[in-house]
C-alpha cells in the first residue's frame, strides 16, 4: 500500500512540477530567466519542508499521523466537510489540524480553469493566454507552495513509516526491508515517468487544467491507498528529533571553551561531557553537561557531512532538469513527422535508466555481491553511496 501511495503522490507532485517551467512561460508569460528563476525557489521550498516533515514526524506526531496530514493537504478539502467528515474523526485530528487544511491541487485546477487559461486551450505555445489578474496570480502561487508544503513535508515521513513496517531482529525482516527501498524508489519513477509521458502531452496542448486534475485525482486515490492499509500497520511512537540532542554537545562544549581536558587525545566536543565544579553545584542543564553517548552522537553526524556535502553538487545540477533543460528542450526541433515530443519528456530517460538498473541492482548485483564478499547485504551501505555517486559525478561533469 506505501509504495502505491508513493506512486501515485508522485504522479499527482510531478503531474504539476515537471512543467512548471513552461506553465509560467507560456500562461503566465514569465520571461526564460524568470521561470527558471522560480521554479528553482519552489523546488527549494519542497526540499526544506522536507526538514519540518522529518523534525514533526520524529518529535511530536508520528510518521503516520505526518503522511496522513500533508497528503490531505495535496487535495481540496472544503473547510464545512472538514468538521462533519468521520474520515477527519478516524485520524484523531484536533479542529486546529482541520483548519490547516487548505487547498493545493483542487486549488491549482480551479484557478487554472477560472483565472488563468483564458482563452480556453491557450498556453500550448502557440495561443497566448491573456494576462491573469491579481487574483489568478495570488491563487495559482498560493496552491503550488501549497503543492510543495504537502509533498515536502510527508515524503522523509513515509519512506521510514514504509521501513518500520519490517522486523530488523529478523533475517528476513532486514532482507525485506532492503528490498522495500528498491520497490519504493521503482513505485516513484513509475509515478513520475507517467507525469513526464502522458501529462505533459496533454498540458503542452493547451490542457492545463486536465493535467491538474489528473494530478489531483491521483492524489486523492493515493490518500484512500494510503488509509486503507491502517488496521494492518505497524506504528511506532515518536522518540524524539536527534537535532536537539545534537545542538546540545556544541552548546555546550562552547561553553566550556577554556575547560582543560584531562586526557590530551580529547577533542574539543569531548568537553561537553566533562564535569566541573558549575555543573555539580546548579541544576541539571543539559545545555550545559552532556552524556557520553551525545557526544558520540554529535562526533557520528560530523562524519556524515563530508557524504552530504558531496551530494550538493549534483543536487544542484539535478535540480536543473524541471527548468532549464525543459526550456531548452521547448526551443529544439521535437517534431516526430506530426507528433511533437513534449519538452518535459526529455527526463523519461532518466527515470528509464532507473527502472532498469532498480531491477538490475536488486536481481544482479546485489545476489553477486553476496557470493563475492560473503556479506548478507551484498554491499555495505558506503559502498552503496560511493558506487552510486561515481557514475552521478562523472554524467554531471562531461
């Protein structure tokens, strides 16, 4: 159920992403720069919501509870349905969480349909729409951040809901569990490429409006996906976002700044964890005094930078896919005899090359891996990352 609702959310994300650039271009005529300009400030928004997501779902609500919320958030939900709805009632949401629920998709097709798209079929790069008022500008940004606030925030939330649903003190739960991040990655390009082919054929035809309600169909059914499954889950309680624990050791390690370590090998977090006469005469603070365990902690999220840093690249050349490379495949000759290949489309391959290699990842190179260096896993997780960035760095640097 969690990798169809990965699908089908991702169809209904991409259905208004993957050619955002030429909605602003070609209905909002938005200059190149412009588009390219804000579509790079959405996909921005979606990845930092991504953060408040993970903060929210590991804090305070739980990983179901947080899919649930920002999923509802992807569709239309009007505000005198909200308070009767027994759905609502079945999620144990409070009135303050109803009231959240604001529209972004069934916002984003409705004020395609009454604001934007006049004449009807404009916007197909040959009819020019006429120039939206204040209100059909105000609406259409109002529900694409919204997009980016629903999407963003439940996507960390429900890859390691999907995770918990497996047994790791089980062979067989963890084998499941690796399988289950091949399967959930494959569920979302299978989304996205449907976004890329069909949606965008019809959007580039001056059918806006349709593409969105696609999107905003396939967002509800991933919604009903998603809850259908709820008697069967497994839940697991918020244990708390490791961030502050984390914010903690440099706080106060800071603090004691001019402290001496006794042991000369002890580095400059160690100090958090020493005693001094202040922590023994006041409160427990543990902005102050921290444990052993972290300090370890903290010392085990400094060796992942130098990992997260490397992605920065690549991320930010990646990200120009859904704005430049779509404008520049706009300006291309893409007529195949009558048909014209949608600029959009351009990403297919990228999500083909990955169908493929999900399939021979899982059934090939992990089964060779295991015969080779006798580990369960086949490979262990750094090897995972170096092989897969290899390849990523040297496409992005020809």
């Amino acid at each position: 159920m969690i990798a169809v609702n990965q699908g089908l959310a991702t169809l209904a994300f991409f259905g208004v992403g993957v050619n955002l650039v030429l909605f602003l271009t070609q209905v909002l005529d938005q200059d190149n720069a412009s588009a390219a300009n804000n579509v790079s400030k959405w996909t921005g928004t979606v990845y930092l919501c991504s953060l408040i997501g993970a903060f929210l779902s590991d804090s305070y609500w739980g990983r179901y509870l947080t899919c649930a919320i920002f999923q509802l958030i992807l569709v239309l939900v009007p505000d005198n349905q909200i308070r009767s709805s027994s759905f609502m009632y079945a999620l144990d949401f409070s009135s303050t969480d109803c009231e959240m629920l604001l529209q972004s998709l069934g916002l984003l097709s409705l004020a395609s349909r009454l604001f934007l798209i006049n004449p009807a079929d404009c916007g197909d790069g040959i009819r020019l729409c006429n120039t939206p008022s204040q209100l059909g500008f105000s609406m259409f940004y109002l529900s694409i951040y919204l997009v980016a606030f629903g999407f963003g925030r439940h996507q960390p939330a429900l890859a390691t809901f999907g995770s918990d649903q497996f047994n790791d003190s089980h062979h067989k739960g963890a084998n499941l569990k690796a399988a289950f991040f091949s399967y959930f990655y494959f569920a979302l390009n299978v989304g996205s490429l449907f976004s890329d082919t069909i949606l965008v054929y019809y959007e580039n035809s001056g059918m806006w409006t349709l593409g969105f309600l696609v999107s905003f169909g396939s967002a509800i059914i991933a919604l009903l996906f998603y809850r259908s499954g709820t008697p069967r889950y497994r839940y697991m309680k918020a244990s708390g976002n490791p961030l502050p624990r984390v914010a903690q050791v440099f706080v106060a390690a800071y603090r004691k700044w001019g402290v001496t370590p006794a042991n000369a090998g002890a580095l400059f977090l160690d100090k958090a964890a020493m005693i001094t006469p202040n922590d023994l005469s006041a409160p427990n603070n543990p902005w102050r005094l921290c444990t052993v365990t972290q300090v370890e902690e903290a010392k085990c999220v400094l060796k992942m930078l130098p990992i997260w840093l490397c992605t920065i690249m690549y991320s930010v050349i990646f990200t120009q896919m859904a704005s430049l490379f779509v404008e520049q495949g706009d300006v291309m000759a893409s007529k195949l005899g009558d048909f014209r290949i949608p600029a959009a489309s351009m990403s297919a391959f990228d999500i083909c090359s990955v169908l493929i290699w999900t399939g021979v990842y899982r059934h090939v190179v992990i089964p060779l891996a295991r015969r080779l260096s006798n580990n369960p896993k086949g490979l262990t997780e750094l090897q995972r990352m170096g092989s897969d960035s290899s390849p990523r760095y040297k496409g992005s640097n020809p």
